[in-house]
C-alpha cells in the first residue's frame, strides 16, 4: 500500500496567517490527491480534489498544488473556523490511504 | 437536501457480526460510487472500501478482506458493510461517503468525497 506521510503533525498559528500542510506520497501518484478538513466530533469534510481543484463551496482560501509524490494543502490568511485536522488522501490505486493527520491548533 | 444516514453500530463481542447501513437520499444514489471510511478512538482516518455504481465492483483495504463485505441495494437508496470475525482493532466510527468521482479532459477519474454521514460507533469488546 502507498503510505502517506503528513507534516507536520501539528501546527500553531493566528487568524490572519498563511499555512502551508505538506503531503508525502511513498510513490509517484501523479495528481491523485485529495485534502479534507475534520473538526472535532464531525466528518470530514472535502476541500481539494485532484491536488489542485477546489471543491464547490470551499472557500477560495484554501489551495492545493503537488504532482508525483509532494504535494501541499495552503490556507492563505486562516480564519477562526479553519482550526481543525487535515487529511490527504491518495486514490492513485486501492487500497487509498490517508495521511496520519495535521492538527491545526490556535497559537 | 442530500442526506446520508449510518445505523447499526453497537457494542459487540470479539469474533461476532455486525451489519452497518448508510441509508441516502436527496440524490441519485445509482450514480455514484459509494466509500466506507472509519476512524478509531483519538487516531486518523482510514479508507475501508468501495463499491461501484451498480455494486459489481468492490476494493477493500488488507486488514479487512475477507471479513467485510460492502454491498449495496439501488432500489432501496442504501450502502451496506457486513462486519464478520470482528477484532478489537476495528472499534472505530465508520462513516458513509459518496464518491462525487470527477473526471480530466483525459478521462483519468479522482475519487471525492463530497458528502458523508455523521457515523456510527462500533466497539468491538469483551
């Protein structure tokens, strides 16, 4: 199976700041990738498909970039409601694997 | 309104069964492949199956093959996973996802989870 491998596990940072996620692929999946967002005690909630394309009705904030094995997730100027946990997920092949997870926490 | 709603969690002894339902409305449920994701206590997510649009199809990840088996019923608007053999490891919530699969002018298909329920909690405990 790919492994996916997040950094960092987690982050502090203020509303206002530009955060970047980092997604390791353990082989090239081209564009394959997905990133969610998961606040506590709710699902997960889709924010980019196919590395870069921003999902209907994710705020334009949020951006996606990578191809082969690196990719990032980048939040321009985090709001108050982006405080959660952040997933990627490879689809390249089965089984699709997530990243461990990167919590996002309030400095 | 789209709506995905999970049932059949509970409490169950090593070794038994559990049959979970997602139960969908407010779209086309025939159009789209289905995913079972679930996430144990404090930890990540992790992918557990599909299934195609007309269920003929199915991929699994290793840690359940041959004890899960997803399905679904077209006519009843419902994704299935049978749970067989259960072990401690697969107490988690289990979340029910569509497949909003999106497509590139090259006809190369990304899986996107544009909708889920809210889960349901299966412990797995004697």
């Amino acid at each position: 199976a790919i492994q996916m491998t997040q950094f960092p596990s987690s982050l502090s940072a203020s509303v206002g700041d530009r955060v970047t996620i980092t997604c390791r692929a353990s082989q090239g999946i081209r564009n394959d990738l997905g990133w969610y967002q998961q606040r506590p005690g709710k699902a997960p909630k889709l924010l980019i498909y196919a590395a870069s394309s921003l999902q209907s009705g994710v705020p334009s904030r949020f951006s996606g970039s990578g191809s082969g094995t690196d990719f990032t997730l980048t939040i321009s100027s985090l709001q108050p409601e982006d405080f959660a946990t952040y997933y990627c997920l490879q689809d390249y092949n089965y089984p699709r694997t997530f990243g461990q997870g990167t919590k996002l926490e309030s400095k | 309104e789209v709506q995905l709603v999970e049932s059949g969690g509970g409490l169950v002894q090593p070794g038994g069964s559990l049959r979970l339902s997602c139960a969908t409305s407010g779209f086309t449920f025939s159009g789209y492949w289905m995913t079972w994701v679930r996430q144990a206590p404090g930890k990540g997510l992790e992918w557990v199956a599909n299934i195609n649009r007309d269920g003929s199809q199915s991929h699994y990840v290793d840690s359940v093959k041959g004890r899960f088996t997803i399905s679904r019923d077209n006519a009843q608007n419902s994704l299935y996973l049978q749970m067989n053999s259960l072990r401690a490891e697969d107490t988690a919530v289990y979340y029910c996802a569509r497949d909003e699969t999106h497509s590139d002018s090259s006809g190369h298909y990304f899986d996107a989870f544009d909708m889920w329920g809210q889960g349901t909690t299966i412990t797995v405990s004697s």
